[in-house]
C-alpha cells in the first residue's frame, strides 16, 4: 500500500505538512509518529483503531546501503539548503529520471564513524533507517566538540542544518533522530554532551507536539542551562524562516530565547511589565466599619472563613452580607446553604431587605402581597435580573456534586461573590471517614479553585468543642486552634474571622453582642477584635455597636448598620 497524498495539515498535532494519506484512507502523521484515530477525519476511512507503526520500507524497496558510496553532495533545493552545509553534515542525495531530488541521506555518525542512515523520500517524507541506528548520537553531534557557549537543538536533520545557515554557520547545532516523539530519550542518551554547553536552545516546531516536546527536554537539563526558542508567527521550523530569508529575524529569535522555568516558577527581571501593571482586585467594603478599618474590605481572589460556635450569629452575619453584596455590587452572587431549602435562603435574605423576620408565617403574614413583591423586586429582579443565584438541592449531595454546582455559580452563572454556608456539611457527605483528611482536601480544592476563577468565597466554618467548665455559649475568646478539623482551615483561607458571644449573660445587651475577631488576615496582618454586632429579635438584624464597653451601652449609643 502506498501514499496518494502527502505533505497534509494533521488536525491532531496540527502540523502543517507532515500527514500522508494511504489509498485506503488511513493516514501517518510523521510529525508525532502515529496513525490518526479519529473516525470522523476525512483522511481515516478505514479502522478506528491505533494501528501499529508503520515499517516505511515497505512503501520503498529497502536498498542495501553503502555508507562510504550512496548519493551525491548537492544542494538541498527543496529546502534551500546550500551545498557547502549539505557537506559541512555529511547529507547527500539521490535523484530521479527528470533530475528532481528523490531522496535526502542523513548520516550519523559515532566517533567520526558512519553508524546509521536515515533515508527520506521527498515526495511523501517517509524515511527508513539502515545501519545501527540506536548506537546513533544525534545528527550533527559529530561536527561541534563537547563544550562551549551555546548549542541549538532541533526537530529534524534539515531544521538543524537550516538554523546553522541561518546563525551564519557560527553555532553548534544538533537535531534529535526521530521527530518530537523521541525527544526526551535522545537527549537523555546524550545528556553528558549536550550538557557540556553553557546555554542549550531549543527550537523545536511551533505546534503543539513541539512546544510541549521542548518543555520536556528543557526539564530534563540542569536549571537555567536550557532556552526555549519562540519562533515568529507564521513560521512553523527554522527551515521555514530559512525559505523565507528570515535570517536577522531568526538571529533574535535565538538571542531572545527564554530561560525555561518550570509552571509556577519566573524570573522576577522578566516581569517588570507585568508587575507594574498588574490589575487591582475588585474589593468592597464590609458592612461594618470595625472590619473595614482592619481588613480595607472583601477582595476577590480572597477565601474568607467565618467561625463559631452554634447560636452565635453565622448565619446572620452571612445573610447581612450576602444582601450587602447584592444592593452595593453590580456583580452577580451566589449563595450555597446546605442545611436548609432554598425557599428559606431566598426569605433570609429578603428578610435583610424588610427588616423582618419574614420565614416566620406570622410576621409574612403582616405585609400585603405588593409588599412582599417589591421586596423581591428590589433583589431578585429590575436591574437586579439573573444576579442571584442560591443552590436548589433535593436530598443528600456528595462532595463532587457539590463542587461541580459551586463551579458552575462561578464559570457558568459569572458569580464574583459566593457563599458556602457550611464547610462541614461538605464533610458529612464524604464516604471517607477520617474527618481531617477529608477538610484538607476540601481546602485545597476551594483554595484551587478561588485561584483559578478569582471569586471571593465566604466559607461558614464550626469550631471544635472546648473542654473544661466555660464553652463558646459563654463567650470564651477564641483562637485558630478552635476551627475544628484540620489546621489546613486556618492555612489555606485568606481571612478568618470568628464570632464570639456569651449567650449566658444576664445583661440582655450583652446576650446579643456578637463579638467579631480576626484570627487570620493575609491582605492586611492585623487581627484582634474588630468591632461588636447587636441583634435585634424583632427584626432579626444586626447594628454595630458604636463602644466596647457593652455594659454601658444605651440604647442611644447604639448605631444601626443599615438604614
């Protein structure tokens, strides 16, 4: 069976040229070494299935080769190619009836030694090896001694000898032996010669079986010793900026090259640009101004745990703020409470806006039915329209469900400001039954994913029961060692902030004062006690208190948040 077209785009590695079409259908991509696998690829009409590669020689009679005698020195019309480098690398080549090149012969040579031939054909680039092509180092390799300020390597034996022209054949330039695909063991058989080099440049093809070939190769090498090659738009090789005169071009290219560091590793000099002009984080003001004066507000970006004990205002404290967030941002916000049914959290939040207690049927009742409407026209809808969303769960969710419906809020709905009321409901879900292993992985997974997204999310968090005589109902101060499960709590959020309140007092005000403290803030550093919030039972609101001094508070010292 034969090739019938050759010099195709491949729509895996999106190589530009390097597909031949057999006359079944099925097609080689000679770029990344296999057969393609899609059924729907027009070239594929034949098996789905990976076949084996193929032995090329079978397309070409296998000739018995004589390395000292077959072909010619020539030029390398086909690739512009002069005869001078043809020679320099020891390339000969072989020529059909019509005086047209048939085939390239690239040797290899080991300690001045031909080794291995590698024979392509230039009209479908199929190629065969003869000789001993594994004791093979890389192409070139003979010509430039060990040592030395810079070495180029490349994909292929013509891109090795265009990028040498082109360098104004002044520069060691090497080419690895079979394509992308062996890149990373030819340069771990010649680690030590490669090595030798102060500077290794790596100019593999701009597609993506090349680039992340060099990727490979730059991590093999020792740090800072490797520089990956960028190549101009529209050029895919050095031999295609050699057919295009591009020498000055290529000149910076090489000298440009960037120092590889691994993801998550940069030079500091190379980002001064980006430093300066990096974006300022969306923030917002908290609704109280004893966390504003500690914090300087909400950022996205920014994982917030709010802590404490049952009955101390989480709640309360996370519905004043998911209302704050809707009536003060034009962003969309999006609220998960696993404990309870989504009509409760749309009435919690409403009930912000009427200062009532609206779950309660007894008070719903009291306001018309226009009143209630235009409380909910005034968050839900107007301008309001498509901003909010709440989680609508129906029985038990695992942990994965749960995660794919707080990313779709972030991705698919665009909430910058989202709300997980509680972290140990996630926990409860989970078949693992070892408590902290599972926190950290839930941590590090929110953590993740505020990275990644940018989304401010407000996590509700419980605290670890205290032993000995006095219990958070009795408003103990607490400390990061209280978060109850896993210190990767307090480590992965960006601002902790706790609630305290001594339930059992007999002054009714300071019954229901809720202290806030900071136990952790990354933006800011400071922490301590920031401010005290007063809950009124009527309305089921929070005010900030203007003094410390609860005790002395009257009601004329008490200064509500909202009006």
């Amino acid at each position: 069976m034969a090739f019938v077209l050759t010099h195709q785009p491949c729509t895996e590695c999106n190589s530009s040229d390097a597909l031949s079409v057999n006359e079944d259908g099925s097609a080689f991509c000679f770029s990344h070494g296999a057969w393609l696998k899609d059924t729907n690829n027009p070239h594929k009409n034949g098996s789905s299935q990976m076949q084996e590669v193929p032995n090329l020689n079978r397309n070409k009679p296998r000739e018995p080769v004589s390395f000292a005698d077959e072909g010619q020195y020539a030029a390398l019309r086909d690739r512009q190619i002069s005869l001078e480098t043809a020679k320099k690398f020891g390339v000969k080549v072989t020529f059909d009836q019509a005086g047209d090149i048939k085939k390239h012969i690239y040797p290899y040579y080991d300690s001045n030694e031909v080794v291995a031939n590698k024979t392509r054909f230039v009209d479908n680039k199929s190629f065969f090896w003869s000789g001993e092509n594994k004791k093979a180092p890389l192409f070139g390799q003979n010509l430039f001694k060990e040592g030395g300020k810079y070495i180029t390597i490349t994909e292929g034996e013509c891109d090795a000898m265009a990028a040498y022209e082109l360098l104004g054949s002044k520069w060691p330039v090497v080419s690895i032996k079979s394509g992308a695909q062996s890149a990373e063991r030819d340069i771990k058989d010649n680690l030590e010669y490669i090595e030798s080099f102060e500077n290794v440049i790596i100019a593999f093809d701009a597609d993506t079986h090349g680039r992340e070939a060099a990727r490979k190769v730059a991590r093999i090498l020792k740090p800072s010793k490797s520089k990956i090659l960028t190549l101009p738009e529209g050029f895919k090789d050095p031999n295609d900026m050699l057919k295009g005169n591009q020498h000055a071009q290529f000149v910076r290219c090489f000298w440009d090259a960037k120092t590889y560091t691994p993801s998550g590793v940069m030079n500091v000099s190379e980002n001064r640009d980006k430093y300066k002009n990096r974006e300022k984080k969306p923030s917002i003001p908290f609704p109280w101004q004893g966390l504003n004066d500690k914090l300087e507000g909400m950022h996205q970006g920014e994982l917030i745990t709010i802590t404490g004990g049952t009955g101390l205002g989480k709640s309360s404290v996370t519905r004043e703020l998911e209302h704050w967030l809707i009536k003060q941002t034009g962003d969309n916000v999006g609220v998960i409470a696993l404990e309870e049914d989504w009509r409760r959290t749309i009435d919690g939040i409403l009930s912000i806006e009427a200062n009532a207690k609206l779950h309660i049927d007894r008070i719903r009742e009291q306001f018309t039915d226009q009143e209630l409407d235009d409380f909910f026209d005034v968050l839900y809808d107007g301008e309001n329209r498509n901003r909010v969303w709440v989680h609508a769960h129906h029985g038990a969710n695992d942990i994965d469900a749960i995660f794919s419906k707080l990313r779709f809020m972030i991705v698919g709905c665009d909430c910058k400001w989202v709300v997980v009321d509680h972290l140990h409901m996630l926990v409860s879900t989970s078949a693992d039954g070892d408590e902290r292993r599972t926190i950290d992985a839930i941590m590090h997974r929110l953590r993740t994913l505020v990275a990644e997204t940018g989304v401010c999310l407000i996590l509700v968090s419980h605290l670890r029961r205290i032993d000995g005589n006095k219990g958070h109902e009795n408003g103990i101060e607490t400390g990061l060692n209280h978060l109850r499960g896993s210190q990767s709590i307090a480590q992965l959020s960006d601002c902790v902030l706790s609630l305290e309140r001594n339930q059992q007092s007999t002054d009714a005000v300071e019954a229901s004062t809720t202290k806030v403290r900071i136990l952790k803030s990354r933006y800011t550093g400071d922490v301590g006690l920031a401010t005290h919030l007063l809950y009124d039972n009527d309305t089921g609101r929070l005010a900030e208190i203007a003094t410390d001094d609860i005790t002395n508070n009257s009601e004329e010292d008490i200064v509500l948040g909202f009006e």
